[in-house]
C-alpha cells in the first residue's frame, strides 16, 4: 500500500495548504517556490488539487470561479496551472489536475471492473490511495526530482479533508521525503492597527488535527511579519522562527519568488530534504524583473467582457491569462500595461465614445448571447477608426460578424450561439459538436488543447510570429470552443477585404482571421494567451502592445 522509499534520490513531496481564509496566493506560492526550486537545478513540476465534486472546470460560471485554464493535452482545469505553466515554463499535464469529481468518478470505475477484488471500497482508505497514486502518475509522467501539490480551499472545510488525509498517509511512509506549506492570511484590524496571529495559530491546530504539522508557513498580510509575530507563531505553532517566511502585498506575482529568497525559502527547503543547489538561483527570473521595473512607457488598454463583475465587486480573474499575457507584451517593448475593464453591456446602453481614450482594445474569450452586441459595436468602432484590436475566441467570432453586417451588407449575420435561427450563420456550430449537444454532452466535449494553425505568409499574423519561429509556417495554439467561421462566407469575406491569415492544416478551419490594411486587426480562434510565459511571450502579444505604443507616439 505505501511507497516506503526513503534514499536522498527518491522523489521530494511539497504539499501547500491554505489557512484563515481563499484567496491568500496559494497558487502563486506553489508556483513561486516551484521556480525557486528549478533555478537551483531540479526538475520541478506541480499539481492542483480541487476538492469540487466537478469532474473538472470546464462547465463552472467564469465569475463564480474564474478562468478556465486549457493544457496542451486538452484539459479543463484551474486557473492555477496556468500560473505554474507561467513560472516553471513549461507545459503541466493533465496528469497533474484533479478534482473530488475525479477521484470519486476513477475509484467508482475501479469498483465496477471488479479491480478491488470483491472488497467492500471505502471513503477511506480507498479514496486517499486513488489521490495518492495519482500524484505518483504524474511524477512518473513529469519525471519530477521534486512535486509540488497545492490542496485547493482551506484548511478545515470538509471539502479537502480527504486530500490531507493522503498527504498525512505520504509524509507516514516517507518522513523524509514529505514537506508542508501552509499560507495564511495575518490580518491588521484597522481599529485596532496591529497585526494578528490568532486567525493563523487556529488555523495550524486544525491543520495539526489532520494528522499533519507545517515545516514552513508563508505570512501573507499587507505589510511584512515583524519579529514579535514570527516569534509568537514559531512559539505557538510549533515551528522554527526562520521557517516563518514573510510574503506581503506587491506590485506584482512575479515578485513573489524574489521576495521569497530573501527569507532564503529555497535554501531552506533543499536543508530539509538533505539536498545541495546545482546551480545559481533566478539569474534569468531577475533579469526579467529589473527590466519590467526599468519600463516607463504606459499604454492603455480595454479589455471589452462581461465576466469580471460580482455583486458589488469587480474581479478579473476570468481573464487571467489574457492580463499575464499582456504584461509579457509590455515586458519585451518596455511598457507599463494600464488596463481598463469595459463591461459589454455599458458599450450597449452608453455607445462607443468611451473608447477614444485607449490605445488598443480585446475582446477575449466568452460564451452565450449576453452583451454580443456591445462587442460588435467595440469591434466596428476599431476597424473604423484604426485602433488596434485584438480579438480572441469569442472575440474572433464577433469581429466576423461585424464584418459581415457592416461591410458585407448581411444585416441580421451572427452566430449561432446566440440566434441558432438566423438566416446567416456567420459561425456555426462545428459538425461534430451538434450531435454531442443533442446529447446534451457538454463536459470535456468541444474542441480543446493544442492544434496545428498553417499561417499565411505575408500577413501580420506571419510577421509577429517570424519574430519568434523564423520562417515556420506551421504552429501548435490551444483552443477551447464549439463554434467556428462558417466557411460558406469565407471567399466573399476575402474579396471585401477580410484575410484568412490562419487555417487548419488541410484549410477546413479558419484559425486566424486579419484585416491587413489595418495598423493590427486580428482575430484569433485559438486562445495565444494559454501559452504566453513571462520568459517566453507570445508573439501576437508583443507585437499587439508594439503597435499600440507606435500609434500612440504619433
């Protein structure tokens, strides 16, 4: 039943645990020590870990629980693998997302082929193995000298109880080979101005009540720890005073692992598990940051959706990978990116004029018919006054569409989607997928992961992605959607003006659309933003934020 190897070459586990309350950094705390880590020679990769009962993210709101991140192999997951992809600048698996719905849904797999040998299957232990072999599949797939899993939630839901319970099973067998993480959240009462443990030091009893004791705890709070709240937690809890690592707010989550050096995590971490630096840390991460904190440029951008308001609250984390994209773009052209989030539905009820105040719009991913019209508009007021746009997914689709009604003449042109009735299905759903909707199979069943997109020489499309690949014309982006261009239209759209800069391989698929005479009007089928690192922007963005800057001189 358990992995009892114990030598130095075996395997290192970090599991990172939330406490106090969601929303400390987590994700970006894995990422960040998992990039400490592999600056220091190892290689590392991460899992996420969602106590939901969905199988996985690809049928949750957006608004409810934030992008959906698509891998190369075509997975729905966590905003978080995003991040890791981001740091450790590589490509995470599926192998290394899971979910309460998909544990729960493998071992009732097992069950029914018999694969338990006639035993009565339990919650326990049943379901702490199934989780715990899963994360030796992912090592086996990674290769990974050292993984770390991040557990989703907090500390002392019921929700993620079980997940700990694996951990604690994992840290039994192989005490040397198994470290825990916990962030928290140190609050500072603005009546009171003084910065609080108490929240934290119940947080790690409820933690020690799962069988499990933090190595290391990560302080979030909005100013740094000082020494007598290290002390008083280290005292409390337990825990070595240095393990206290302070993490408070900053400017941006490429900071987090440079901050985190100066408490020396990674050093200490490497002690713990008996192992020496291969070489020096973060050299290529720190030159990346001091250019970003060189760049004085600014450059205004909207991004034009309908997924980033809740209740009273504005949140952004639906588009995160389009907002970390397009730092990237800054990054490389020295700018400052100021974004501004334009709700579609304002567009329709108050007209475009807000618009002349930026130097670029997007209009990223979507779904449904809600606020397709104020995205329309956007996109007619672009191409019109030569502002530069880029749309993505949905954003590709919308700018077919208003060309098709303003510039083809086909009035009542849309997407099926949003009128499944009208007369010029502009884009339509993709073959295949109507019989699944029939089905009403929606989970893990449009058009996901990465696929081959043939660019067109000579387009802008070509140009950005020359910068990067040279002459090749052939490139892999990942795609999430149900509907495409609806070919019917394509040749009457290239004769008005419109160029197919992207197909599929065998030209079946239009990818990439352009309009060339414009100083950048791209639509993307393809999400560009997936695969966007901050060691290795996306060319589309680079170049989007170069344009804008250009128009913006002049």
């Amino acid at each position: 039943m358990a992995n009892k190897k114990t030598s130095s070459k075996a395997t290192k586990y970090i599991f990172v645990v939330g406490g106090v309350m969601s929303g400390v950094g987590k994700g970006v705390t894995t990422a960040s020590i998992g990039r400490i880590l592999q600056s220091k020679g190892f290689n590392v990769s991460a899992i996420k870990v969602d106590p939901y009962i969905n199988v996985d993210a690809g049928t949750m709101n957006p608004v409810e629980h934030g992008e959906v991140f698509v891998t190369e192999d075509g997975d729905e997951t966590d905003q978080d693998i995003g991040n890791y992809e981001r740091f450790l600048n590589k490509n995470i698996y599926r192998e290394n997302y899971m979910t309460t719905g998909r544990v729960y849904q493998t071992v009732i797999e097992k069950e029914r082929n018999l694969e338990y040998k006639g035993k009565c299957v339990e919650v326990v232990p049943h379901i702490p193995m199934e989780i715990r072999d899963r994360i030796y599949k992912a090592v086996e797939k990674t290769k990974a000298e050292i993984m770390i899993i991040e557990i989703g939630g907090t500390v002392g839901e019921y929700q993620n109880l079980l997940f700990l319970e694996a951990a604690r099973m994992m840290k039994l067998y192989n005490p040397k080979d198994v470290a825990f993480v916990m962030v928290t959240y140190l609050p500072i009462p603005n009546k009171i101005g003084e910065m609080k443990t108490k929240p934290t030091q119940y947080a790690i009893r409820t933690l020690n009540g799962a069988g499990i004791q933090p190595d290391f705890v990560v302080a979030r709070s909005r100013v740094s720890i000082d020494e007598p709240r290290r002390k008083k937690i280290a005292i409390n809890c337990n825990i070595d005073q240095e393990a206290v690592i302070s993490a408070p707010d900053i400017d941006s989550i490429y900071d987090v692992p440079i901050n985190f050096e100066k408490n020396e995590l990674g050093a200490r971490i490497l002690k713990q598990f008996g192992l020496r630096a291969r070489k020096k840390d973060l050299v290529d991460w720190r030159k990346m940051i001091s250019k970003v904190k060189r760049a004085k440029k600014e450059v205004n951008i909207g991004i034009v959706g309908k997924y980033f308001t809740t209740g009273d609250f504005c949140l952004s984390d639906s588009y995160i990978s389009v907002i970390e994209a397009l730092k990237h773009g800054c990054m490389v052209n020295g700018a400052v990116p100021k974004l501004h989030w334009i709700n579609t539905e304002d567009i329709e009820k108050e007209g475009t004029k807000s618009l002349k105040q930026y130097d670029g719009i997007i209009v990223p991913q979507g779904w449904g018919s809600r606020g397709s019209e104020g995205k329309i508009e956007t996109i007619k007021y672009c191409r019109e006054k030569g502002l530069p746009y880029f749309g993505l997914c949905y954003g590709m689709q919308m700018a077919a569409i208003e060309f098709a009604r303003n510039v083809c003449g086909y009035k009542d042109a849309n997407s099926e989607e949003v009128a499944p009735k009208t007369t010029n299905p502009i884009i339509h759903i993709m073959p295949e997928q109507k019989e699944l909707l029939a089905k009403k199979q929606y989970g893990g069943t449009i058009r996901l992961g990465g696929w081959p997109c043939k660019i067109k020489k000579g387009t802008h499309l070509a140009k950005a992605y020359e910068k990067k690949f040279g002459n090749k014309i052939t490139v892999s982006e990942r795609h999430r959607h149900r509907y495409e261009f609806n070919s019917a239209y394509r040749k009457e759209f290239e004769e008005k003006g419109m160029t197919i800069a992207g197909t599929s391989p065998d030209n079946k698929i239009v990818e990439a659309i352009e309009i060339t005479d414009h100083p950048f009007f791209i639509g993307t089928q393809f999400h560009p933003e997936y695969i966007s690192r901050p060691l290795d922007p996306h060319p589309l963005f680079v170049e989007f934020v170069k344009v804008c800057l250009s128009l913006k001189k002049k």
